[in-house]
C-alpha cells in the first residue's frame, strides 16, 4: 500500500513536468489575485508560474484598498511591467504620487486605470501618465480632490485614445481644463463630470466643440451649466445615448425640446431634481426620441398625467421610469402607460413612491404589464393591502418567472410588513 501511495505521489508530482509551461500559464491566468498569491506559496516553479507577468494583466485590488500602500504598487508595476492593461486603485487612500510615478514608468501598456477616492494624488500623477503612458483609453480620477485643471491639460497633451474619463467631484476644475482635455482627446466617448460646481456652460461648449463622438455624459449636480449647454450637446453630439442632467436646476423646457430635435438615439436619460420641467418639454422629447429605455423624473414637480399619455404614445421601449415625488400624477397617467406598447412587453420597473394622488386603481391598470418586476410605492397613502393583494395574485396566473416580492404596509394592525415570493412584480409600499 505504502509502495501504491508513493508511485501516485511520484505521478502527482510529474504534473508539472508532463504540461508545458505555456499550458500551465494559461491555467493559471483563470485565477484571480488572492488564488494566484496562495498559489505562489505552493512550490517554486508555482511560484514562478503565478508570478509570471502575463498573469498579473487585470488587477483589482479595491477589496485590499484599505492595506494598499506605495510601495505594494510599485512592487506590482515592477513585476508586471509591460503586461499590465487595467488597474484598479479605487479606494486605495494611501497611495501617493510617487509610487503612481515608478507604476506610470514600468506600465506603458496600461489603457484602463481607476484612482478613484485615491485623495492623496495630485496633479503629478497626471502628468506622469501623460509622459509615460500615451495608450491609456480609460481614466477614472473622481473623488481625487487634489487634482486641478494642470491634470486635465496633461492628460490631453499625453493621452490622445482617451475615450473615458470621469472626474467627479473634482471641484477645482473649470473650463481651462476640459478645454484642453476636449483639444487633446477627440476620441472622447465618455465625459463623466458629476459635482463640479465650475463646469458651466462654456466648458461644455468646448466639450462638444472637439468631442462630436461622445455617447455618455454625466452632468450631475453641475449647477452652473443652462439651456445653452444641452443645446449644445444636441447640436454636436448626435450619437450620445445617456445623459445625466440631474439636479441641473435651472435648465428648462428648453433643453429637453433641442434634445428631441438633435439626440434621437437617447436610450438613457436622467432629470432628476429639475423642477422645472413641463409637459410641453417631455412631449417635444418623446415625439422623436423612440429608443429611450431608461428615464428618471423623480422631483420633476410640474409634470402631470399628459406627460406620461406622451411617454406611452412615444417611447415604446421604456424599461423603467421613475416618477418618485411627481406629486402631479394620477390613476389616469398610470392607465396611459398600463395600455402603452411598453407595457406589456418592456416596462420592468416603475417608481412612484411619494405619488400622493395613485390609489389601487393605478394596480388594476399595471396588472396587464407581465413584464413587470418591480413597483415601489413608498408614502403612496392611498394604494390599500386590496390593490397589493389583487396585483399578486394576478402576477401568480401570469408570471414568466419566480421573483422576490416584498410589501410592506404600516396600516395593518396584524401584519405590518409581509414579505412574500412568488413571480413578478416586485412591489415595495410604505
């Protein structure tokens, strides 16, 4: 027996002989970062195997963010020099400039890097990428509060694949900087851009000017920018499928009638917090944008039921709709979209939590919505335990496929929250 166990052993041990070395290092690059360290410690060879730099390609290290330090990444860019593509040092606050500076001189190959919320860097790391890595296609500096617009100017000068950046947060930049960014970067595709309190109508001017092939725009919170900005996004961008102008106070009906003349292929639109949208703005928006899937009107405060009989007549393709805080809307709007071409094939989520005016008759004109998987109706002091209860057992006769459901309703004495699970929709109600 002793002899049969040692024969295997022999055999176990001969794997690593038996495979060639290329085989073993494709094995290998399945393995993630923690798997490839615990592997290291295994034998020599396997160390030599899971060190091997065509393993180390993709790194993520946000799971360890709060034990990265300097020197551990400059260990890695040692290593993995040439063969690194994408990092990501998101959360990692140690991390300082100069080890971005010996990272930026061994990694000339990187296209992706992610330093978000890496707020010890400056605008030096910037300019080191910009000397050393001419290939980077993805930047991500949001949440680096050091950074100015010195970083935005190197990267247009050093950078010119970028097709992402997102630099939110970022509050001292202005329109300087995404000028020189716009020059420098006209491959642009991704402009994310979310707080920056100096960002302002000249700024997307710019923005637009040099960068026609952008498909994502990210104005959040942006305060400063006007209906002049969106105009100019219709204008010059006609590929652009999302945009964020939530929280973008002082825009109007204005900006949502020069995006249905000019942003045709809008898929995604976010105008949360801009109070003062209309009707007469989003009828203008869905009589040309069709392909919009995902729209976000919470606080949208001015709009009524006409806006949602236009959204239905418009927009066959919602997906999902949040109409949170829309104090405006009634049954009578539910029931245009309830008997939409969106509905019954498309719509998936809906939101109108905060919608005082819904009552259960708003649940009997969702019932023919199958593909429904989720309504939240938080605050709606109307919808009653009956309309809830209605909508689930009709959901049990006509759901394609087993969801979560979770309602909750205060106003009952004997089961204030009832969690239940059976197929779609999804209902959440306070």
């Amino acid at each position: 027996m002793a002899k049969i166990c040692k024969v295997l052993a022999e055999e176990e041990a001969l794997i690593n002989k038996k495979l060639p070395k290329e085989l073993l290092l494709r094995i290998f690059s399945y393995l993630d970062v923690v798997s490839l360290c615990r592997c290291a410690q295994v034998s020599k060879q396997w160390n030599i195997l899971a060190l091997d730099g065509s393993n180390w390609q993709r790194i993520d290290l946000f799971n360890f963010q709060t034990d990265i330090e300097g020197d551990v990444v400059e260990n890695i860019s040692k290593r993995c020099g040439g063969f690194l593509k994408k990092l990501s040092l998101r959360g990692c606050q140690s991390v300082e400039d100069a080890a971005l500076k010996t990272f930026a001189q061994n990694c000339n190959h990187i296209e992706e890097l992610n330093l978000n919320d890496c707020k010890k860097l400056t605008d030096i790391t910037c300019q080191h990428l910009s000397k050393y890595c001419p290939k980077l296609v993805h930047l991500d500096i949001g949440s680096c509060s050091q950074i100015t617009d010195l970083s935005l100017k190197a990267i247009g000068e050093g950078c010119p694949n970028m097709e992402h950046i997102n630099i939110s947060w970022c509050d001292q930049v202005s329109m300087s900087g995404v000028e020189a960014l716009a020059k420098g970067c006209r491959k642009l595709k991704a402009f994310i851009c979310k707080g920056c309190s100096l960002i302002g109508d000249e700024a997307v001017h710019e923005l637009t000017k040099y960068c026609p092939d952008l498909r994502v725009i990210n104005l959040l919170g942006c305060s400063s920018i006007s209906d002049e900005s969106i105009q100019y996004v219709s204008q010059r961008c006609p590929k652009i499928h999302y945009l964020c102008i939530s929280n973008c106070s002082h825009l109007s009906d204005q900006s949502l009638i020069a995006l249905g003349q000019g942003c045709h292929y809008l898929r995604t639109l976010e105008v949360a917090g801009c109070s003062l949208f209309t009707d007469s703005g989003f009828q203008a928006l869905a009589k040309n944008c069709h392909f919009l899937e995902r729209m976000d009107l919470e606080e949208c405060i001015l709009i009524t039921d006409n806006t949602l009989c236009y959204l239905a007549a418009g927009c066959p393709r919602l997906q999902k709709l949040s109409l949170s805080h829309c104090e405006l809307i009634t049954d009578d709007g539910i029931r245009h979209l309830g008997t939409s071409a969106c509905s019954s094939e498309h719509l998936s989520v809906l939101e109108l939590d905060n919608c005082p005016l819904i009552t259960d008759q708003s649940l009997d004109h969702l019932i023919t919505c199958h593909s429904l998987e989720r309504i939240e109706l938080y605050d709606c002091q109307l919808i009653t335990r009956t309309g809830i209860r209605k909508i689930r057992l009709n959901s049990i006769d006509t759901g394609p496929s087993h969801t979560s459901l979770q309602a909750k309703d205060d106003r009952s004495p004997k089961r204030p929250n009832a969690t239940l699970k059976f197929p779609p929709p999804f209902v959440k109600c306070d």
